[in-house]
C-alpha cells in the first residue's frame, strides 16, 4: 500500500511542479485575469438573457446542453470559468418537458451508447458492460435495489429536476465504477425562484384495453419551490399506481412435436416518495444544501401458476457545504443510505420469503484550485461503508476508500488538457473476504478549432469492481410455467466475481451551435475478466448468473445530434436523435472467439418536439429501435434470437390561463411484442417466449402556482 500511495504521490509531482512554476510566471497577472473572468461572466449573464449568441467560455464549449439548444455558460449549479477537456451531455428539464419525458428513463434512453434494461435506469448497460453505469443524485453514488424495479432513482419525477449530467469518460474525479458511465441527477434546491412559494400539481389516469389485455395508471404529484431570504427550499410528493394485464405464450419442442401453453400476467406496481431540498446562504463564502429522500415500493406479479411480491423502502440524507475562498472552491459531503426490501414468492406447494437490508454510508471532499490563470487543479477524497445483509446467507461488510488529483490545463487558446490519477482500495469480509487495491489513471486532450468545431481524445483505465447485488448467491425465482428454464431462468449473485480492468481509448469530433449541432464518437475498450451473465443448470433448474470470462473486446461508434429550427415567431420544431454501434467479442484462451451475449448490435432513437405559440400547444415524438439479432447463451450450447423491437410514444400539451395546462400521453403505441426463441447448436428450434407489450395512456391535468 505505501508503495502505491509514493507512485499516486510521485505521479502527481510533476503536475504540481508544472502549477507552481506557472504561478511564478503569471504571479502579477493573476488578479487581473480572475477580474477579468468575472467581467466575462457578467457579460455572458447578460447575452443569456437577451438574446441567442453563442457563449465561448470553457464549459460551455466542452457541454453539449440538449434543452433550448442553446449553449449557455450559466446553467444551475455549473462554473462558467471552468477548465476540462471531459465531454459530458446535459439534459435539462426544459428538455425532458419538450419531449414528453416523465421519468429519468425517458430522458436518458435518447443518450447514445446506453442500452437499456427491463428495470429502468438502474438496469442499463453502457458500451458492451454488463455492469449498469453509476447512478448519482447530486454528485452522491445511490444504491439500486438488488430486484428490478426497487430502484429510489426510478420514483424521481420530473418536477424535482434541475439537470441530468451523463459523462461516458471515466474521471478521476467520480466514484469507482464510472468508466461504465455515470449518469448525475441535479436536483431543484429553489434557488433560482424568486417568489416565498411556487409550485406545480399534477394528476393523471389512463386506461387501455380490458381485463385480459390492458393496463390502468394513476398519478399524483406534487411540487413546492420558494425561497426566504439566505433560505430556499424544494419539496416535492410523489405517488403512482399502474397495473397491468398481459398474455406470454410458451413454446417447448418435444418428440411428438411443438408444445404451446398461453400464460396470463397480472402486474400491480405502486410507489411514494417524499423528498426535500434545503439551501441556505450561511455568508458570503459558504453555503449548505441538504437532501432528504423517503420512498417505499410494492410490486406483485401474478401467474397462473405461481404469485411474487416485492416490497421496499429507500431512505436516503446527504448534507453538502460549499466554500469559496476567492476563486478556489472546497465541498464537504456526508450522507447515509438504508435501504430494506422483502421478496415473498407464492408457489403451488410453498411460500418463500427473503429479506435483504443495506445500509450505506458516506464521507468525501473534492477542493478546486483556480489560483493560476488557464490552469485549475482538482483534489479530494471519498470513503464509504456499507453492510449488505440477507435472511439467507451471511451479510457482507464492504468499505471503500479512494484519493485523487486533477490538473486541467488550457496550454493556448485551443488546446486543453485534463490528467489524473486516482487511488483506490476495496475491502470486502463476511460473505466474501476480498481487498483489491488499484492506482487508475486518466488523460484527455482537447482542440478547439474555433467557436463550433472541437476534437477530443482520451485513455482512461479503471478497475470496475462488482456491485454488492452481483455477490449474494440468494436465488431470485422466476414467475410462470416456465420459470427455471433457459427462456426465463431464476437468478443470483456468485461470491467469486472479480473485478473488470478496463482500458478505455476513445475519441470524439463536435460541432456545437445555438441551433444545434452533433457528435460523432469512436470507442475502443480492452476488458480483462470480463463479466458475462451465465446460465448453468443447479437442482433441476437453470439460473442466470454473473461469471469472469476471460478477455473482451469492445468497441463502437456513436453519433447523436439535435437541431433547432426556428419557423417565425410563431413555430418552433426541435429535433434530437442518436445511432450507437456496438461490437463486443469474447477472447477465451484456446478457445475460437464469440459475440457476448446481450449485447444489441446497434440502436437508434428520434425525438421530435414542435410548439405552436399562439395556439400555447406542444407535441412531441420519440421513436426507438433496436434490431434483431443472434448472441450465445453463455454456458450452454445453445443460441439466442431476439426479435427487432420499436418504441412509439407520442404526447401532446395545451396551456390554458393562469398556469393550467392538460397533457394526453400514449406509450409504446406500437406495441411491438418481445419474442425470444433458443436454437441447438444445429440449428433446431428448441423453446421460445412471446411476451405481449400492451400501450398505455395517460391524461394528465396540471396547475402552477
């Protein structure tokens, strides 16, 4: 460890010679240069607000901001005077608003490279990892529930959203895991209100279909904003309620022929969160935030044969303060996390019933150091605690503790570059006795040809270690008469799973505009112990679960864009859309290489959003693709065929006086049916699983106060 700690040391030296000695040269002019940056900040205030010039400083360069389409330095909680060549996506809620969004799946499933899961947010995958990206609420990691659907992330609404921040580089700066991507929730804390109080109430239904095959919704939201003098406050309520009925048909090959079974799913899903936000003002140079979460969750699925419940509860604090000291910043975060969840599975003959508890807690400082001109130093640590427990097998203690440092430096007017080091030790006992130790480092390089055109190049190489819900060998049951089989296998964790070494090259051109602009990124990544999702057979039935298999190749292209097309006055049309490719390849010794499995080729997304002002009417298309295609059941001798599947989701809104406003919201109007078929090796039917995706609607009536 104290060999590591003098190469973290060591590595960081010449950095920190590199800043002192530009200190001593731009000694006198630095003051006139911070004078200056806040001139140019004011002055860039100003243009925000009057008109749609594009603004050049630093941040704004390096951000696409996909909301208005417009590229401004000043957006909430972001350092106009910022220095980095790390590329990350804003998605703002004026965006999420445009296109319809009412959840962060909807927002983030327009981002390219992420492939999502039948989980929501909390069960995507980034560029060929089985491992979801890092999910965060205002710079904290946040723990997802170990079942689908558990997730505190899944219950956030849109009205108690500032911004979404999605970085697909891994920064030293950012928790372990996040060369998987890291996809930051910025909450609303009422700053920006001017008023005491202001808000927003919702209410919706929707129903579609009948008894046998069709869905019901129910929405109640709640939102208070305002501010009193130093003190400003965000509350908000959440509450839904959505049941479901659907029909999946079973298809077996046996000696006389093909056998059919038609199976009824009933589904009944209902959440509540409540969640507050506090800011306030101590001086001049000091500012404290605090965050309080409370959801609870339950979701039971019905078979014919057999019935599952889930049922959770998620409570989450986290206070933050902020200090200026001139132009150098320092932020000291603690929060804590405890999450229960009790899975309760009916079967013919038995009722199991498991409980899982987590709790996790939280301690970090991140400093920044903009005392040089054109140069800005990052630093900090983090450390966390966390008991995962279960009623069927021992808990396990993990404790996390890591160290960084940043330079950003702008060596002339166009390039940029951004080197770090970070140091990381995992301890695990209890279930699993494991400590691994890993000194990760980062670089990427910036050119700013002129105001519009950017290109970017970056190595990063990070050790992803498996999230704790990966570890615990508890069987999760499948539901259904063909739950235990190769087409809807059970799951659980494998206490030996060790961490991915990933090695990241990638590089990306970008034309950024106030009317728009694009992306166009190439990615290699080279993944030592690779995490596949296995099936193997135990007790007569077949379970999923995750395994190291050797060495992975990955890599892509992904090109995203957005346009704004202003028509007059009176029309306004805004136009996203994204196309990711993906190759990802399994290099086993003496063994011939594969495709991973789960992994879609490509995928594909538009997003159209058109606003007639005098009529105070929007209306809104997304429309999603993925295509067909063939992966390996990893662990058995079979082949997998998935069908190609097509998202529509089409929503219009009117506003009406004094800020009352009705939305009528239709999802998966296509309704494109999930078909997964299993083929031997010869190419034989063996099994396959048509499940029905029903469309939704949902009517929604909503007043701002």
């Amino acid at each position: 460890m104290f060999t590591l700690q003098r190469i973290f040391c060591f590595g960081l030296l010449p950095l920190s010679i590199s800043s002192l000695l530009h200190a001593e040269i731009n000694q006198t002019t630095s003051n006139a240069a911070t004078e200056s940056a806040k001139a140019q900040t004011n002055a860039q205030d100003t243009a925000t607000n009057s008109s749609n010039m594009p603004v050049t400083t630093e941040s704004a360069l390096n951000d696409q901001v996909l909301a208005t389409i417009k590229v401004t330095a000043n957006r909430s909680g972001e350092d106009p005077t910022a220095i980095s060549a790390i590329r990350k996506t804003i998605i703002t809620q004026a965006e999420m608003i445009n296109y319809g969004d009412t959840s962060v799946t909807d927002a983030i499933r327009r981002a390219s490279g992420i492939q999502m899961g039948r989980g929501g947010a909390g069960r995507s995958s980034f560029r060929g990892l089985s491992t979801p990206p890092v999910i965060q609420i205002n710079g904290e990691a946040i723990q997802g529930g170990k079942r689908e659907g558990t997730s505190m992330v899944d219950t956030i609404s849109v009205d108690m959203i500032d911004r979404i921040e999605i970085t697909k580089q891994a920064s030293v700066t950012q928790a372990s895991g996040a060369t998987g991507g890291v996809i930051n929730i910025i909450l609303k804390d009422g700053q920006a209100t001017a008023s005491r109080i202001t808000g927003v109430v919702k209410a919706g239904y929707g129903t579609f279909g009948d008894n046998t095959v069709g869905n019901d919704k129910r929405q109640l939201n709640l939102q208070v904003d305002g501010k009193l003098d130093q003190l400003s406050y965000s509350t908000s309520t959440v509450y839904n309620r959505n049941t479901g009925d659907s029909q999946t048909i079973l298809t077996n090959a046996t000696p006389i022929g093909l056998n059919q079974t038609e199976q009824n799913i009933s589904t009944v899903n209902s959440f509540a969160l409540i969640g507050s936000r506090l800011a306030y003002q101590l001086n001049d140079n000091t500012k404290i935030f605090s965050d309080l979460m409370y959801s609870q969750q339950a979701n039971t699925t019905s078979t014919n044969t057999d019935r599952s419940q889930v049922d959770g509860n998620n409570t989450r604090v986290a206070l933050r303060v902020e200090r200026a000291i001139g132009v150098n910043k320092q932020t000291f975060r603690i929060a804590g996390q405890w999450q229960d969840e009790t899975e309760t599975d009916y079967r013919p003959n038995s009722i199991r019933r498991v409980t899982d508890t987590r709790q996790n807690y939280s301690a970090g400082f991140d400093g920044v150091i903009k005392d040089f001109v054109d140069q800005e130093i990052k630093y900090g640590f983090q450390n966390s605690w966390a008991t995962i427990a279960s009623s069927q097998n021992a808990d396990l203690q993990e404790n996390r503790y890591a160290i960084y440092g940043e330079e950003n430096w702008k060596i002339t007017e166009h390039q940029t570059i951004t080197a770090g080091l970070r140091q990381e030790w995992l301890e695990r006992s209890g279930l699993v006795d494991y400590d691994n130790t890993t000194l990760n480092p980062a670089v990427f390089y910036r050119y700013q040809f002129d105001k519009a055109w950017s290109l970017q190049a970056g190595y990063t190489q990070s050790s992803l270690n498996p999230q704790p819900q990966q570890l615990s060998p508890v069987v999760n049951l499948a539901d259904g008469a063909d739950a235990g089989s190769l087409n809807n296998p059970d799951s659980r964790g494998n206490p030996s799973l060790k961490s991915q070494q990933v090695h990241s090259f990638e590089s990306t051109l970008t034309y950024n505009s106030p009317d728009g602009g694009f992306n166009l990124t190439g990615f290699y990544r080279d993944i030592n112990d690779y995490i596949i999702n296995a099936i193997n057979l135990e007790n007569g039935r077949y379970v999923q679960l995750p395994e190291n298999a050797g060495n992975a190749i990955a890599t892509g292209i992904e090109l995203d864009g957005r346009w704004n097309i202003q028509a007059g006055k009176d029309h306004k049309l805004l136009i996203n859309g994204q196309i990711s490719t993906i190759r990802a390849i399994l290099q086993n010794n003496n063994q011939p290489d594969e495709r991973a499995g789960g992994v879609a080729p490509y995928t594909s997304s538009v997003g159209v959003s058109y606003q007639y002002k005098p009529w105070r009417w929007l209306t809104n298309i997304n429309l999603g693709y993925t295509p067909a295609y063939t992966s390996p059941v990893q662990g058995q001798p079979y082949t997998s065929k998935l069908n190609a599947r097509t998202s529509l989701d089409i929503s219009t809104t009117k506003k009406f006086n004094q800020g009352l406003s009705v939305t009528l919201a239709a999802r998966n109007v296509l309704g494109t049916d999930q078909y997964s078929q299993l083929d031997d090796t010869a190419g034989q039917f063996y099994q396959s699983r048509k499940a029905e995706t029903v469309p939704s609607v949902l009517l929604t009536v909503e007043k701002r106060f």
